[in-house]
C-alpha cells in the first residue's frame, strides 16, 4: 500500500455523565478536528474520526476493529471531557497498531467572559488527558506523547512525522525479502535470527538459487531490452561505449524485478561471492531498482535490505533520498575530518546531486566475468541520518546517527562508485568512536529524509532497542545508556 492509502483513527475520550448536549458538541468538534488536520496539507494520511468512546465496550470494539483493518495504520487518541481511564485497559491492552495521544484542546485561549462551569464540563482537556496518559504509562504502553494547540503547524507536522513511522510499521509488518544465495563468508554482522525478526519486525525473510536468476535471465526478450535501455537513457547520460554491459544490467533487473514483485518482495540482496551462471555483479540494476522503493543489502545483508526498503517506505513522497550505504575510508586531516560513504556498485541515484552517468569499470572482487556497468555520482549536500540494524542475542538494537553530508573535497576521478561525503556528529573520530562502541554494523541506510526523531518512533513501535548518536554524544555517555539498556532489555 503506498502513503496515501492509509489512514489514521481519530478516537476521542469521554463519558456519559455530561448529557447527550455536551456528547454531541464533542462529537461535532472531533469531526471539526479531523477535516481541518487533513485540509491542513501537513499529514501525509488521513484522519478518520471514529467514535466518541464512553465505556469499555466502545474502545474494545473499536480497537478490534482497527487490528484488523489493514488500512488502519494506527490510532490517534484524545480526551475532549474528563474519560475515566479504567475503560480503556480492556482495549489498549489488546492494541496492535501505533498509538499517538494527541494532548490538545478545542480552544486556542481561555475565554475570559464566556467561562463559566458549563464551559469547565466541556472544556477539560488538561483534565481527561491526564487522567488517559496515566493508564498508558501504567500499562507501559509504547505511544507517542504530542502537546500542543492542534491549529498549529508544528504539532500537525509532528503528528504528520509519527504517521510516517506509522506506516513504516505496517510497511514491516509485511515486508518479505528475496535473498539471492546466502551472505558473504565469515562476516559476523550480517548474520541475524531470522525467526525471531519475523516474529518481533514481521520481515519474511528466505531464499532463493541464484540459479533461479540466471534462468529469468534467459527468458528476457529482446524487446524488454530495448525498453528498459530507453528508461535508462531517460534517466542517466551514457559514458561508455560498452553498451552490451548496460544490457546485461538490464537483463538483471527486468529478472529480478519479475522474481520480486512474483513473490511479492520489497527487498533483496547479494553477494559477490555467489554470482553463479552471471557475468556481472548486478550494479545498475541493483541501482535502478532501489530508485523504485526496493530495499537493497550487499554481502548478503538482508537486514540492511530490509531497513533501506523501510526507510524508503517511510520517506515516500519526498525528495532526499534513501539509500544503501557502507563507511568506505576517513579523511583524518586535523580540522578537515570527513567519512567517505560508496560500495562496490550499488548506491541509490536518489541522493545523487546532479544526473548520475553510467559506467563500465573492472571490479577486483567477486566472481565477475565482464566489467560491470554502474551509476557513477556525488551525494547532494544537507542534514542527513545513517541508520544500522544489528542483531545483538536476544534482542534486536537500531542505532542512529546524525551527519552533515557536503560536496565531497576532492574529484577522485579514478573513483569508479557513487560516492556521499559527511561529518558525523558529534565529529569524525568520537563518532566512530560511539559507532563502534554500540556495535554499527559497516553497512548502514543513509537518509535526507527520514529523520532520527521517526526512527525513534518505529523502533518503539516495533519494541526494540534505539540508540541515538547526536552532537552532545560523548563516549563516556554512550557507554552508560549502553549499560543501562543491557540491564533494562534483560529485565523484559
């Protein structure tokens, strides 16, 4: 399902011991609520106001029914009037969506000549709130806390931000990942417990011969070819003459694509170590996929497959960019510290800074018969985050880091990849410092788009471990919260 085909519940809290007058105002209002939210142009779905619930029946039944809705992407609760928060346990209990208190109230300001006791009944929003957030933190329920008059922009972007991960959770629920051979030898972190991602994130995540590729290879036409050439022409400007290494790409990812969407994937990987029956390591095709919402992991890195495919899901409809990335080498000049992100072949064109070209160069690993064709570019300048998923025993940790990407400092023409340039905060080597202390895997999913504060959200979504490295991280900080986190996730 793309952003716009789900929606977000709208489900407000009161009772019935202030008269059916005051129920039906409320009602009015809440329904007031949910057109101006989506009119606002600030959410990226829609608000549906469902119910002015008034007992334990009510919010059971509509929780339910939104576990079941597979449009319902989560609920979004507020408490208009006073609602005892005892009614509520039998339904957020069973709650399996996202969940948003929204604390507002209807009235920007208190009205100094209209306020009376009848307005006080109405008007209780810094009552009933309080009285529903206790209940959630009592039954330590995982939701996001948004305060603030719901007129304003910033808090309907806030709402708009949390719906994203919203969807990036329902988007995980049912994410599969196609694995093309299995991952690159000996590597430690791309290993992971397959079962309990499935059970804990939802991610499918199996097998397929790399064998199976080579005969949906076979099977291409000529006339698929020829179209997707021209798509490529469209896109990229040719810099090489090797046109039938351009084919190839395209034979690649016409018969990935088909295996893909047969199976219903939205992620894949590989490795260069398993390219049985193929003549090239898919670059471009691993490429040109990605630019179309599929997740990607070199080496067999299925969980990074899966978090760039989230991440994208999560960004749709932006225009940043999301992309597989790996820490490539440092420069470590005093004063001039930057990281040099690239891979292999295999960077998304969406964080490209001007139009990618396609080029053809000999690659020195794997099991390649003919040079590979590839996009070859520089990442666009901005504030962006890098994000590792990483399987520590027992429990699952997302670690997120904040970087200012910049033109990269030099040319390097002899540099046959795409290539993003960043300052990692706090700076390079106490960042990589912190990076290594908590385990970051050397592959990672780099974003202008998504933000830290949205995967802080889907990971407390999800129930996993979150780690944010940010310009105030100290090592000596990190270690601490790392510390904690390991007796708090063993006391769970």
């Amino acid at each position: 399902m793309s952003m716009k085909q789900y929606e977000f519940w709208f489900v407000v809290g009161s009772q019935s011991l202030y008269g059916q007058e005051v129920l039906d105002t409320v009602a009015v209002r809440a329904a007031e609520m949910a057109e101006a939210l989506n009119a606002s142009g600030n959410l990226p779905c829609k608000v549906v106001y469902k119910v002015t619930a008034m007992s334990n029946a009510q919010i059971r039944d509509i929780v339910a029914e939104a576990n079941y809705d597979k449009k319902c992407a989560g609920i979004i609760t507020w408490c208009h009037t006073f609602s005892p928060s005892k009614m509520w346990i039998n339904g957020l209990v069973n709650l399996q969506k996202p969940y948003c208190h929204l604390a507002t109230q209807y009235n920007l300001e208190i009205p100094n000549e209209e306020i009376d006791m009848d307005f006080m009944n109405l008007n209780q929003a810094a009552h009933g709130d309080r009285e529903h957030g206790f209940i959630a933190a009592r039954l330590r329920m995982p939701r996001k806390v948004i305060a603030g008059y719901w007129k304003d922009e910033s808090v309907q972007k806030r709402l708009g931000s949390w719906m994203r991960s919203a969807v990036g959770a329902a988007f995980s629920k049912e994410l599969k990942v196609m694995r093309f051979g299995d991952n690159m030898r000996e590597v430690a972190v791309t290993e992971g417990d397959k079962v309990e991602v499935q059970a804990k994130l939802g991610w499918q995540v199996n097998t397929w011969a790399v064998g199976d590729l080579v005969k949906e290879m076979n099977a291409v036409t000529e006339e698929e070819l020829d179209a997707k050439m021209a798509e490529y022409a469209a896109a990229y400007d040719f810099k090489t003459e090797n046109t039938a290494a351009i084919r190839y790409q395209a034979r690649e990812e016409i018969a990935m694509k088909k295996m893909l969407d047969a199976e219903g994937c939205m992620a894949f990987a590989n490795t260069f170590q398993d390219l049985y029956g193929m003549e090239q390591l898919p670059g471009l095709a691993s490429q040109h996929l990605m630019a179309q919402g599929y997740g990607y992991g070199g080496e067999g890195d299925w969980k990074v497959s899966a978090m760039t495919a989230i991440m994208k899901a999560i960004a749709e409809g932006q225009t940043g960019g999301t992309t597989f990335m790996e820490d490539y080498t440092y420069h470590l000049v005093p004063g001039s510290m930057y990281s040099l992100g690239a891979h292999m072949l295999e960077v998304c064109p969406s964080v490209a800074a001007d139009r990618p070209r396609i080029e053809t160069h000999h690659l020195g690993i794997g099991m390649n018969e003919k040079d590979p064709a590839r996009l070859v570019f520089e990442g666009r300048e901005g504030d962006a985050i890098v994000v590792s998923l990483i399987d520590m025993g027992g429990r699952l940790r997302l670690i997120c880091q904040d970087i200012k990407c910049v033109k990269p400092i030099m040319e390097m023409p002899n540099l046959p990849t795409a290539r993003v340039m960043w300052e990692a905060m706090p700076n390079l080597t106490t960042g990589v410092e912190c990076w290594i202390t908590a385990g970051g895997a050397h592959h990672t999913v780099l974003s202008y788009d998504v933000t830290a504060e949205q995967m802080k959200d889907w990971a407390t979504m999800m129930g996993i471990e979150y780690v944010h490295i940010t310009k105030d991280t100290t090592v000596e900080s990190l270690e601490k919260e790392l510390f904690l986190a390991d007796l708090a996730w063993k006391l769970r």
